[in-house]
C-alpha cells in the first residue's frame, strides 16, 4: 500500500478517537517511516514497508492510547522528555508553575530545592537546566516515574543535580531546602475522566483522595513542619477556596493564586512564617 491510501486509512480508523484524525494519522506515520511530515506530502505513491506494524499503531491510538505513549516521547517547555505508560504525561499548564518558581528562584537568589511527585521529571529537569547552581531532590512513591525520571534527568546531564529518591511526600529528605514545587494528584477518587486518561495515564498520578484535596493539604503541613519557607502547587480548577480556608487555619506569611491560559484557577505559592 502507497503512503496515500495509507493516510487515507488511517485517517477513516482515527476518526471516532481523535479530533484531528488526519494531522495524527501523519504524526504516527512519520514516526513510522522516520521521516518529516513533508516527506509524505511529497512522495505519497511510495510503499509503506511493513504495512501490519503501522496499522498496529493506528490500532493503538483508534483505542485511545496517548500519542505520547505510543512514540514514547513528550514536548515540555523547552525539551522533549522519555515518557511510558505508569508516567505521567507532562502538561502545558505545568509550564506556567515552572515561570512562577523560576521567579521566585531568581528573586531570592534559591540553590536548594524539593519536588514532590517527579513523574517524567519534567519539572525538576527544566528548573535545573534553566539554574546552573540550583540542587534539586526530587522524590516519588511509585517506581516507573524514578526510572524515567532518572532517564530523562541523564539525557538533559544534570545528574549531578538532581537526586531521585523513592520517599512519599518528603519524608526521606533531610537535606536543607529553601522550596518545594509540586503538581500533586489533585483529582477526587471518582471524578470520571476521558478513556485517554483514566485507562492509561497512572492511578497514582492523578487522584489525591475522596475529595481530592488530601494529599495538596499534607504536602502543605510536611513542609510546614519542615520549616521550609516556599511551596508552589499546582491544583484543581476548584479548590481554591478549600486551599484558601486551609492557610487561614493554619497560618500562613503570605498566599496567592494563579490561573492557567484557560482562565481556571490552578496552583500557588504560599510562604510560610519561620519558626
Ligand atoms: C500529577 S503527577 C506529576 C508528575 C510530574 N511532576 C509532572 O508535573 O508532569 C504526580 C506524581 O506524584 C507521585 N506521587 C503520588 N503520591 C505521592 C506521594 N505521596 N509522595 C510523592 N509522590 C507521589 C505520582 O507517582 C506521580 O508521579
């Protein structure tokens, strides 16, 4: 079959599962044939070696697998970052808490950081990369993210930097830290998410407990205690205003919010009174 009626193919089994059936049907194709997209508008009547194993990509994504998995990569930021299934795939709204840490790193002069919740690594490889001097620990409760994390953390070399360590929220670390970043999971138990998502993104990554909030709301007392005096969250378009009666009850410096390019509310910073 010549790359046209292949196209066409794959284009007629994408249609029910992407948006963009045809744009996705070049995508996986030129993934396939190791060539530019161009590549394919130029020479559509040449063959498409084994046929079967494109079809078979087709078949994955038709049955709502994310692209990113099947190609297992991922555009962040400034980078392209190894991700598989048991990761989660970084987001585009996880680049505007990246901005907002990255000023305040800036602004007070910060060299030792925490992640909590490496995932692909996404977070903790672009502040490195973009802070020559920062130190970052990063940890995760689940072994695949530890794995890819340390992958990606070795391709971007910055594995002098940025420590890895199996710990759940920061319980394992005892190193000086002057922030924390985290994008938590911050989905109730049973909000009922897209087929993409909820049958192939990881359990771990997405939900934060019956009303979803649980865990954002122990991340923000362990670093508390921690006497660590930054902490920036991303968290779910509705619970500013739980986050917001949680600071007045604990007691907090200083708290603000910030929205993501949609409008919806979606993290913050707060800063903690020293002990
Ligand atoms: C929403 S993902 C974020 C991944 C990555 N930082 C990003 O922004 O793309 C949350 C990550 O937190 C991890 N996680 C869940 N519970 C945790 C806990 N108690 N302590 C540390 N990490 C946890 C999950 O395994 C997952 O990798």
């Amino acid at each position: 079959m010549n790359i046209k009626q292949a196209l066409k193919d794959a284009t007629e089994e994408l249609k029910n599962s992407c948006e963009r059936p045809r744009f996705e049907a070049e995508l996986l194709l030129s993934y396939y044939l190791k060539k530019e997209r161009t590549y394919l508008h130029a020479f559509d009547d040449k063959e498409v070696e084994g046929f079967e194993d494109f079809k078979a990509l087709v078949q994955r994504r038709a049955n709502h697998e994310p692209y990113e998995y099947i190609v297992g990569k991922a555009s962040f930021y400034d980078i392209e970052l190894n991700v598989e299934q048991g990761v989660l795939i970084p987001r585009p709204e996880t680049e505007i808490l990246i901005d907002l840490v990255a000023k305040i790193i800036e602004k007070k002069s910060i060299t030792s950081i925490a992640e909590i919740g490496v995932g692909s690594g996404a977070i903790s490889v672009v502040l490195a990369r973009k802070f020559p001097n920062l130190k970052i620990i990063a940890t995760d409760i689940c072994d695949t993210p530890i794995k890819v994390a340390n992958l990606n953390i070795e391709t971007y070399n910055v594995q002098d930097r940025v420590k890895v360590i199996k710990s759940s929220i920061l319980d394992e670390v005892n190193n000086h830290i002057e922030l924390v970043v985290s994008n938590p999971p911050y989905i109730a138990n049973d909000f009922k998410l897209e087929k993409n998502v909820s049958e192939y993104e990881p359990y771990e990554a997405l939900f934060g407990g019956v009303v979803g909030d649980e865990l954002l709301k122990q991340i923000v007392l362990d670093v508390k205690a921690k006497d660590i005096k930054y902490l920036a969250c991303e968290m779910g378009y509705d619970q500013k205003e739980p986050m917001i009666a949680f600071f007045n009850e604990i007691g907090v410096a200083y708290y603000q919010f910030y929205k993501d390019l949609a409008g919806f509310d979606r993290g913050f910073v707060v800063k903690f009174i020293s002990n």
